[in-house]
C-alpha cells in the first residue's frame, strides 16, 4: 500500500491515554475542590471526558472485529467510525460545553483566588502524564503516516483512534498550558476573572479539536475509498492479466482500517471463453488477497468498452 499504510492497531496506546487521564482527572478535582479554581475544574471534566472516549474506541474496536452475517455482510467495521465519531460528539457536547460554560459562569460570578500551589503541582503532573501518553501515541501515528505531513496524514488516515490520541492529547496540554496561566494571571492580580477566562479558552480549544475530529470520522462513516496509490497499483495488476484488454473504474471502499471492498470494470477479450474469464477472475482475486491482505472482496463486472467509458466519465 502507501506511506500511510493502515493495520489493525493493538489498544496499548488507547490503555495509556485512559491511565493517565483517568489518573489526571482525580487530581485536577481534588486541585479544584481546594483552589476554587473554574479552570481546574474544567480541567478535570476534559480530562474525564477523555478517559470515557479511550473506552469507546476501545468498545469501538472490539465491535468492529465481529464477523459478517446475514443482516452486515460486509462485516461490523465501521462501527469504529461510528464510535469515533461519538467521541467527537462528546467531546464537543461534554468537554467544550461544559468547560465555556462553567468559565461563563465564573466570570459572571467571580470567587475570591486560594492559594495555588496545589493548581501548579497538578498541572505540572498532568502535563507530563499527557506527555508519556502523547509519546505514545505520537509513535503509533508516525509509524502510519510514512512520507505524507501531520495534516495530510490525518486526513487520510482510515483509523480514528490512531489520531483522535494525538489530537485529544494535544488539546489536553494546550488545555494545561491555558489553565496554567488563568491561575497564575489570577494569583498575580488577585482578579479570578481571568481564570474564567481560562476556562473559556479551554472550551474554544476542545471546540475546534472535536470540529476536525467529526469532520474525518464522518468522511470515513459514510464511505471514504481506499489511498490513490493503492488504487493505481490495482489497476495495474488487472491491467496486466492476460485476456484482459482494458479497465475501466477501480472503485474501492473502506469498511475499516483493515478492511476493503474493491469492485473493478474490466473489458475481456471477446475471443476467450467463459472458462477462461473466470480462470483470469479468479487469479486476480487471490493475487490481490495475497499483496494487500486488507482488501477482503474483490468483485469484477465485465464491461465492454471499459476503459474508454471511464475516460469519458471521468473528463466529463
């Protein structure tokens, strides 16, 4: 396949992410509880609504594994696109809502700064939690995207959760970062108008992570095809068939990470037999199982003319 070639990732770093957010999350309460700090607090709920969302994709995974049958038979893969796109709906909904919401309130309503040595002390933990965990899943996305840039990746990534990590991790520190400077604005001036203002911050940076998270997943929820790259060298392989005289559309569809349907135009030779064609159908279809194991049916419509209608159809 290409640079960002997909597999089926084990959950090692989805397990990490929920350690330390979970553990993350109990802190930054207990800091809020005794700093009355509305950044801290909504600190803890991103931090929440993090750990659940590691269990989704996780669920998410699990649930695409199961086989086909008679009501999905092409299998339960997206159900991972589906759960993904869950996440995004939570993290908006729960993480952003809340967190401008609870800073609008605490403008609105102002307490009085505790001291916030416990605030700095969390914070400078959490951010290394979600450093380790970053790490972590920083190298599971680089190993995916090969040559392509961060963004190019992201947006042609077919598995969720190898980016939605990296994204969540990286609005969690970017998230520390601003709490961080609503207490220590706070402590500085003695307003707590500025830890709302924090908070406020906070939910605009969960906002537009869970925006581009809900734009990839529903890409791949209603139906994204398989890399350009991998589409080319199919149609070589089928354009290299003896008795095969032309190919018309090579379309392709990801069902998951690691799972394609392939359906192909081809214009056999009129003076081959029907033994023949199915002989040559049948070889393409275990030669592309064997290349690309993540291409799990392989359909072949005889088409005459083929690759001068796909010409046609794609210049028009």
């Amino acid at each position: 396949m290409s640079a960002v070639s997909e597999g089926h990732h084990s959950n090692r770093t989805l397990l990490i992410a929920f350690a330390a957010n979970l553990g993350v999350a109990v802190a930054k309460f207990v800091a809020a509880a005794i700093t009355g700090s509305s950044a801290m607090l909504t600190e803890g709920i991103h931090s929440v609504v993090d750990s659940f969302n590691q269990l989704l994709l996780i669920y998410g995974r699990h649930r695409a594994k199961k086989p086909a049958d008679a009501i999905h038979p092409f299998g339960h893969g997206r159900e991972i696109y589906f759960w993904s796109f869950v996440v995004a709906v939570m993290v908006f909904a729960l993480g952003a809502g809340v967190s401008i919401y609870e800073g609008i309130l605490h403008i609105a309503n102002p307490e009085e700064p505790v001291t916030p040595i416990v605030a700095y002390v969390v914070l400078g933990a959490a951010f290394l939690l979600e450093g380790w965990s970053t790490i972590a899943a920083f190298n599971e996305f680089k190993q995916s995207k090969g040559r392509l840039g961060w963004i190019s990746a992201i947006r042609s990534s077919k598995d969720p959760p190898t980016f939605i990590v990296l994204l969540e991790n990286g609005a969690a520190m970017a998230g520390i970062v601003a709490a961080g400077i609503g207490v220590f604005a706070t402590e500085i001036t003695g307003n707590p108008l500025y830890d709302g203002v924090a908070s406020v911050v906070i939910g605009g940076i969960l906002a537009v992570t869970a925006f581009v998270l809900a734009i990839e997943s529903k890409g791949l929820l209603i139906g994204e095809a398989a890399d350009l790259e991998l589409v080319e060298d199919i149609r070589r392989l089928v354009e290299g068939c003896e008795g095969i005289v032309g190919v018309g559309d090579v379309l392709t569809v990801h069902s998951a990470p690691d799972q394609i349907t392939v359906m192909v135009s081809v214009d056999f030779d009129d003076t081959i037999s029907a033994g023949q064609v199915e002989r040559i159908v049948d070889g393409v279809e275990v030669e592309a199982s064997r290349r690309w194991p993540q291409i799990r049916r392989f359909f072949i419509r005889p088409q005459q003319g083929a690759r001068e209608q796909s010409i046609i159809a794609r210049t028009q």
